[in-house]
C-alpha cells in the first residue's frame, strides 16, 4: 500500500472554504472572459454568490434540491455554481455538447427543480426540461421563454442560514460519469469530499496570487470544477476563461494575459508540439503545463518541454475521486518522468491489486489501482449496484484503470480494464453506444470499443450485426449516432460481423474484441 502525507480537512461547506477570503480580495479579478475581457473581480464572486443564494431562497429552492446548469465556460459560471450550494443546493453540471435525450436523462435522473443555460443552448435545454419536468430555466443573459440570470440576483439578502447542514452529508456537487461500466450516473460529491481535493492539491500545488490560469477545459467536467473554480478561486488566482477551444485565441490570450500555469488535455499539447503557429506567440510566462484526463504520451510531453520551455507535469483523478487522486508535486524539479502520473496525493491510500485474485500485486508489477480517502465520492445516486460494484466496504474505489508503481512510488498509467473510452479526454460510455446502436431498426447486435489515435487518444469503433436483409453503410451508421448523441460520442469507425463475441451469461467479451481489432 501506498500512503500519502497525512492531511486535516476542515469542516466546511464548499462554498464558505472557496470564497473565504473573496471578499477581501476586493478589486482583484477573479475572471476574466478570453473573448470580450468582461471581468468578474473577487468583490463580485463574493456578492453574486450571496445575491444568486437570496434568490434561490426566495423561490424555494434549499437543501435536497438539485440545479442544473448547462454553460460553456463563462465568468460568471462560478456565481452560479457557489450560488446554488449557498443556498444549500446541489449543482449537477452538464456538457453543453450533450443532445436533448442525454440532457432529459440527466435532470430527470438527478431531480433537478431548476435549469440555468446560454441562449445558444436554449431550444435544447428547454426540450429537456420539460421532458424533465424542470420548475423553471434561467439564462445568462436575455431569451424568450427563460428567466434572465440577472432576476435570481436582485436580492442582497436573504442567503439561508446553512449551520445545519453537514458537509459530509450534503451534496455540493452531482456530475455524471459512466464510471466502470454502463451508462452515466450520478456521482455524490459532498461538499466534504470537494473541500477535500482542494487541500489534497494545494498540498502539491504551489498557487499564488500572481498566478494567471487559462481555463479552456470545460467548468462542468470535475477537472475543470476542482482546478479552475474551487482551488483556483479560493487560492486569489486569475483564471482567463474560453467557452470553446480555439488555438489561435488560446494562444493570443495566453500571450495577453501571461498565463503563468495551465491545465490542458493530451489533444492541446499534440497542437502545442506540432502547430507552426505556436512560434510566433511568446509564450515565456508559462512556467507550466500540467496534462490529464487521458494518457500522456512520453515523447510529446519531452517536446512541448523542449518547445515551450516550461514544466510538463501530470496529474490523474476521476470524477468519483472529486477527482485528483495522483499528482506530480510542484516543488519536484527537473522532472522527467513524462509517462509519470507521480505519487498518491496527500490524505489517500493507494493500492495495485491483481485484476483475477483481488490480491496486492509485488512491488513493480502491473495491478488494478485502488484509491481511498476522504475525497472518495459518496457513492453513485439511486444506483447502490453500481455503487457496491465501484466502491468496496473498506472504501476503496476500484480506478478500472492498470498502473504500475516505481521504487520512488510514482505510479504510471498502463492499461484501462473498465468499458470507458476517452475522445479528446470526454468520457464516451460504450453502453450508452450500443444501446443507441441496438435502438436502429437494422441493427440486431453491436459492441463499441476504443481504437487508437494520434489526435483523439482513442475513438469509439462499432462492431455492428445487420438484422437479415437489412442494409446500412458504414456512414449510415456514424450518421444515426451524430444524430441522437453529444457530437464528441459519435461512432467514428464501424465493421460489420456476423457476432459480437459474448461469454456465456451474455456480457460482450471487450478485451477479446479489442485483440482481435488490433489484428485484423
Ligand atoms: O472521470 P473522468 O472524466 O475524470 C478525469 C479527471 C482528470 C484529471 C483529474 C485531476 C487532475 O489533476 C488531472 O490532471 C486530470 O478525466 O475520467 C477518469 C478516467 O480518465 C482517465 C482514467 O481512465 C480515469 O479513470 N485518466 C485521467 N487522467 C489520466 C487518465 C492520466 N493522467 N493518464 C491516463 N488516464
């Protein structure tokens, strides 16, 4: 067993821990929007949060109920998030790429009472709040046939007292991941869990208030929620927000802005190594680039450090792990283990298990990565099967990904055993695929599974069964899932067989498909 540093998570709400000393930040800005520089100072974070709670209180809305919020990365996207858990809420944060059914399953799931989205995202947001159920759908902004943000925060006062709420029962935050298998569920983070991470990374990190950041991974995704709102904010930095990737603006506005650090995805560091447009930027504030969410390759990470001159670091975490659970320390100079996700953050355990026996594997030897501590989610909402298939009963949260540890303890990702593949570092469930796949009238069996590449990472590839006499080209196939899914899950390669190789209780036999993909 790996141990971290021993830490102290103090007892708070989310939100009070973040926003401490926002007030007295004053003038400072905390955001700034990459493409128009509209700037929400710290003075601002710290009144909006009180107006948004005031609002919410006086509609209602409090402890156990659940807001959805469907934005691109905004400055004001924190206002709102720490608004709702003011007022004792639960924010679950949605991918705005997500279609009108994907969006319906996720508030109806969740229980959301209210919704908060862009004009862009309106037409589809409302289709699926009303679906859903939703009470009421706020806009940042002005559309017809919402309530602009603006009206939930015409009240100073009136934020609820919250000293009842226990921050290791309340639920800050309900995002949705497939975890090991299966489709999206939502996954508790209580507000303990999420104060958590913020400590276990500020024990590795070495913010200050100089820092500039640029957020261009998305605020819903729990890499973006912990890095770039919660330690972020509650640590004075500046964080230059962008609501879509774009590498010209990126690297205009990490030129303008002197982005001292920034959280990035293999894809981004793919077009940082390669892109000629890259020289013609001065880029010499970057003291580093940290990469996660997908796996690093080692001779891309060497040369964006050789290109760009900064740090390349990586971190690893998943959303039940709320979600930094390995981190490369910022005071480690010199680094050059690029493979490297480095050792366990401080306050977890970690643990290489036999994939077949449940056993600790030998020190140096490939083993499933099991993770505990107190950023360790609750469990997965009204789902305690796939809670007790995730989460065991001495709290380890069994990763589904293959590490490796060294003799320094720092670990390397290997392998993945669970169904997930990683588009660009989104989550793309096979399940949800091969359930859409056996929707279409034509198809009689399908199975879904990760294929390599370059840019991507992976891709998701359709093993597809025509029913007899049916026809479908393989563009027909890829044309049916762009049509019903977020466009980022797509089937972007599709072979037609006569059988998906099954075992015998009839669960798709994956890792043979996969040997028999790479083969063929
Ligand atoms: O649930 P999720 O979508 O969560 C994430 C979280 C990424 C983070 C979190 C904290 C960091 O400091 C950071 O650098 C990145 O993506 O997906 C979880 C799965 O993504 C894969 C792995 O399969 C997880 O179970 N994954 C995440 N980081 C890495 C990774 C990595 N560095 N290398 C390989 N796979």
């Amino acid at each position: 067993m790996y141990s971290g540093a021993p830490i102290s998570v103090p007892d708070a709400l989310l939100h009070a821990f973040v926003l401490e000393d926002a007030a007295s930040r004053g003038d400072k800005p905390a955001l700034i929007d990459g493409a128009s520089g509209r700037t929400v100072t710290y003075a601002d974070l710290a009144s909006g949060v009180e107006r948004v709670a005031a609002g919410l209180a006086a509609r209602g809305f409090g402890p156990g109920d659940v807001f959805g919020i469907l934005s691109p990365n905004l400055p004001e996207y924190p206002i709102a998030f720490h608004g709702v858990l003011r007022a004792g809420g639960t924010a679950t944060t949605m991918n705005p790429l997500s279609s009108a059914d994907e969006l319906a399953h996720q508030l109806a799931d969740s229980g959301a009472r209210f919704l908060l989205t862009v004009p862009p995202f309106l037409e589809t947001a409302r289709e699926a709040a009303d679906r859903a159920g939703v009470e009421e759908v706020f806009v940042f902004g002005e559309a017809s046939g919402a309530t602009p943000f603006a009206e939930l925060m015409g009240e100073t006062s009136g934020a609820p007292d919250l000293s009842g709420l226990d921050p290791r029962e309340a639920l800050a935050a309900l995002p949705y991941s497939s975890g090991t298998t299966g489709l999206p569920k939502g996954v508790m983070l209580s507000h303990r869990n999420l104060v958590a991470n913020v400590v276990q990374f500020e024990a590795v990190d070495d913010a200050t208030p100089e820092d500039v950041l640029i957020a261009v991974l998305p605020f819903f995704h729990i890499y973006g929620m912990t890095l770039l709102v919660n330690a972020a904010l509650r640590n004075g930095q500046t964080v230059v927000s962008m609501s879509r990737f774009d590498l010209v603006e990126f690297l205009q506005l990490m030129q303008d802005h002197k982005v001292t650090k920034a959280f990035l995805v293999p894809p981004i560091l793919v077009a940082l190594a390669k892109h000629p447009l890259v020289a013609e930027y001065d880029l010499s504030s970057l003291q580093r680039i940290v990469s996660g969410a997908a796996p690093l390759g080692e001779d891309l990470a060497g040369a964006v450090h050789k290109r760009l001159g900064c740090e390349v670091k990586q971190g690893y975490g998943m959303t039940e792990a709320s979600p930094v659970t390995h981190f490369v320390p910022a005071d480690v100079q010199n680094w050059t283990k690029y493979g490297s996700v480095g050792p366990v953050v401080a306050g977890m355990d970690a643990m290489l298990v036999d994939v077949d026996t449940g056993e600790e594997v030998a020190s140096g030897a490939r083993g499933e990565l099991w993770v505990r501590g107190p950023n360790v989610m609750r469990g997965y909402l009204g789902n305690d099967e796939a809670t007790a298939h995730t989460l065991d009963a001495d709290g380890w949260l069994h990763t589904g990904d293959v590490a490796v540890a060294d003799a320094d303890g720092d670990f390397t990702i290997v392998d993945r055993v669970k169904e997930l593949i990683k588009y660009k570092g989104y989550q793309v469930p096979p399940a949800e695929l091969e359930a859409l796949l056996l929707s279409h009238d034509s198809i009689a069996d399908a199975a879904v599974i990760p294929v390599p590449d370059e840019e991507a990472g992976e891709i998701p590839k359709a093993y597809v069964v025509l029913k007899p006499d049916h026809k479908m080209s393989e563009a027909d196939v890829i044309a049916f899932t762009a049509d019903n899914i977020a466009p980022y899950k797509k089937v972007r390669q599709v072979a037609f067989t006569d059988q998906i190789p099954k075992s015998a209780s009839g669960k798709i036999l994956r890792r043979l498909l996969v040997a028999q993909d790479r083969g063929a």
